[in-house]
C-alpha cells in the first residue's frame, strides 16, 4: 500500500435544523464577537436567521459581511479582512455557498496576520493559524467546508488558489433545511460539481488514497441516488440531506487526492464569462471524460464509478460503461433543465484560443489528470462542448 496524508475537519454536525446550534459552539470555543460572512441574498431568504438567532442567545456579537459574491475577487476579500480586523472579530461564521465559505477561510488566516494575501497563493504557503471558524453550507456542491482550499479572482479575470491545512474550519455543520428552496437548476449544477470532485479525486494521478476512495465511491452513490429527487422535489429533505453529505464526502476525497482538468478546464469560464462554477464543470465534464479515456488515462477507474452513479451500467464492458458515463452525463443537464453547450453561456469559436490559454495556466490542477493535457486537447475539448 502506498503511503499517504489524510487530513479534512476536525468536527462534523449533520441533521435538519443544525444551524440553531451555532451560536453555541462559537461560545464554546470562546469567541465574543464573530464575523458573520455570507451574501445579501442568503439573508433575504432567511437562510441565516436560525444562526444569527442561536449566535444572539448565546450573547455573541455579530458583524455582517453580506457583500461576498460568485469567484471572490481579491479586493472584496481584502476589503472584508480590514472591516473585521477594524471590528475586532474573534471568530468567524459563515452560512453560504462555496463563495461565501472560501471568503470566510481567508477571513480567518487574514484577520489575525499580516501575511499578504499574495504570498498565500499556492501549496502550503499560510504561515500562520486563523481564528476559530464554523462553515455551514447552502449549497450541495463546493465540499468547501471540509477542503483546505480557498479560490480567488485575481485583478486579471485569473484564479488562483491557496492550499492550507490552516483553511480547514473547526466545524462543518450540515443542515438541510438551507437547501430545501434550492432553485432545481442551482440544485443540479452543484451536484455535479460535487459528483467531479468525487471522480477526479478517484482518478486523481497523485495522491490517490484508499480513504479518498471509498469517500468518493460513497459519495456518488449518494449524490447519483439523489440528484433527480432533489431537482424534482425540492422539499424532500431525506434527498436534500443525502446530497449535502455526498457534497461533503466528495470534499473530503478531492481535499486529498486533489481534482484535475475538469476543473482547470472550468474555472476559465467562470472569470472570463461569469459561469457558475458547478455549470463550468459539468459543460466540460463529458469531454475531458472522453480525453481521459485514451491511452494510459482513467479507463478502468472510470468502468468502476459509471455503475455507481447510473445503475444501468452494472454488469457493461469496460468500454460500454465508459461510454455510458459519458453520455450519462452529456444527457444529465438537459434531463435537470441546464444549458449543456457553451454557445449557450455566451463562448463563441472566437474565444476558444483564451479559454485553452488560460486552462492551460491552471498547472496546479492539471498535474493530477490522468492523462496528459496539451494546448491543443483542451481546444479541441472547448471546441466539442461548444
């Protein structure tokens, strides 16, 4: 067996209605006055009203950063560092999507250093520790709750990442009720985003373990069992739950046998023309599977996932169930009414060129695909998902 590092949150609190419960787990950990980061929408919605309630009864002061928005750009991350640094915050709550809970975690290694966020980007570069921290997601999909990982925009529509045990919260609270008026077309992109954390984790060229792959595996059978459920009945909190603890599971996996070209793939769609993250992925997803096929790449991995998350596979070739997965998955987004072609987010041929450019800058990432990745595939993988 080879060798390998485990590392994810120290604790985990999954059941409906769990966010009331915050405000005493902040005050068990000491904090007075605590960051609270999310977005203006998550509180019109009422999402965060149990937390804050639970944060008031447990005589902890609030100070609101509800400006995050999607890909934080680093001046909006900054700029909440100086308010809570200004407010003397003492720890940090976060109830939001992906966005919000990847601001939080800089938040939290910001507010208490005076590191500059630029020696951050990259492996391992976070010198110091953060404050204490609790993320509870809105969304099944990023798995940031668990993940040392937090992305950013840059100045120059580029992301960038930085990578540090020091991003993992003290708590990842699960709770359903969050994601119960989930719009079905959100529900769907984010679950397939969670469902690549978990494939390329399982295919991940380093750093593939026995713990991130039984993660995944459960993962998928988690969120492939769902994923329809929850598009068509967003209500059902047995299919809601099961997608956020798959959502976590993956985050799990891809936090130690990190993700791959699907995802550098991706993340140039999301700066240049603003698509959600969870779509990026899934309107890539079916190509880079297909290219990752080929010669020395993920074949026989890919045959042991495609059953898992579509039944119909059980008992296919190799081949056969490579090919399912892969028309699994062209039909999926149609099936959960999202756009699955990227002239349907405003790419045009034009643009392909700065796409495989960009993905191309995405080195961090591409090392850990199976195969090989060129200039010259990612174009021809942009060209055929357009």
């Amino acid at each position: 067996m080879h060798a390998f590092q485990f590392q994810t949150t120290k604790s985990i609190l999954s059941e409906v209605g769990s966010t009331s419960k915050i405000g005493g787990i902040m005050a068990d950990m000491g904090c007075k006055k605590v960051g609270f980061v999310t977005d203006k929408i998550i509180l019109e919605l009422g999402l965060a009203k149990a937390s804050l309630d639970s944060l008031k009864e447990a005589g902890i002061e609030v100070h609101i950063i509800d400006d995050v928005v999607a890909d934080p750009p680093e001046a909006m991350i900054l700029e909440a560092v100086n308010e809570c640094k200004s407010a003397g915050v003492d720890g940090i709550v976060s109830v939001g999507g992906g966005s919000s809970m990847d601001t939080a975690k800089l938040i939290a290694v910001l507010a208490g250093s005076d590191q500059p966020i630029g020696e951050m980007y990259g492996v391992g570069l976070v010198k110091d520790g953060r404050l204490p921290m609790v993320l509870a997601p809105t969304t099944a999909g990023t798995g940031s709750e668990v993940t040392p990982i937090s992305i950013v925009t840059t100045g120059t529509n580029e992301k960038k990442g930085v990578v540090s045990h020091q991003l993992l919260p003290d708590w990842a609270i699960l709770d359903a009720e969050l994601t119960v008026g989930l719009p079905a077309h959100i529900t769907a992109a984010t679950g397939i985003d969670a469902m690549v954390h978990a494939i390329e984790a399982y295919t991940s060229k380093h750093k593939k373990n026995i713990l991130s792959d039984t993660l995944a595996r459960q993962a998928l059978e988690l969120l492939g069992g769902s994923i329809h459920t929850a598009c068509k009945d967003g209500q059902n909190r047995e299919a809601r739950s099961n997608m956020l603890l798959g959502s976590m599971l993956a985050g799990m996996a891809f936090a130690n046998a990190p993700v791959a070209a699907v995802h550098a793939l991706a993340y140039p769609l999301g700066g240049h023309f603003k698509v959600p993250h969870g779509l990026s992925n899934a309107l890539v997803l079916p190509y880079v599977l297909d290219f990752n096929m080929e010669g020395e790449g993920a074949a026989k991995q890919y045959a042991e996932l495609a059953p898992i998350i579509f039944p119909e596979l059980v008992g296919k070739s190799e081949a056969d169930a490579c090919k399912g997965m892969v028309e699994g998955f062209k039909a999926m987004g149609p099936e959960l009414g999202m756009q699955s072609k990227l002239a349907e987010v405003g790419v045009n041929h034009n643009n392909l060129p700065m796409l495989a450019e960009d993905a191309m800058k995405q080195q961090r990432l591409l090392v850990n695909n199976p195969r090989e990745m060129t200039y010259e595939a990612a174009l021809d993988i942009y060209t055929q998902a357009l």
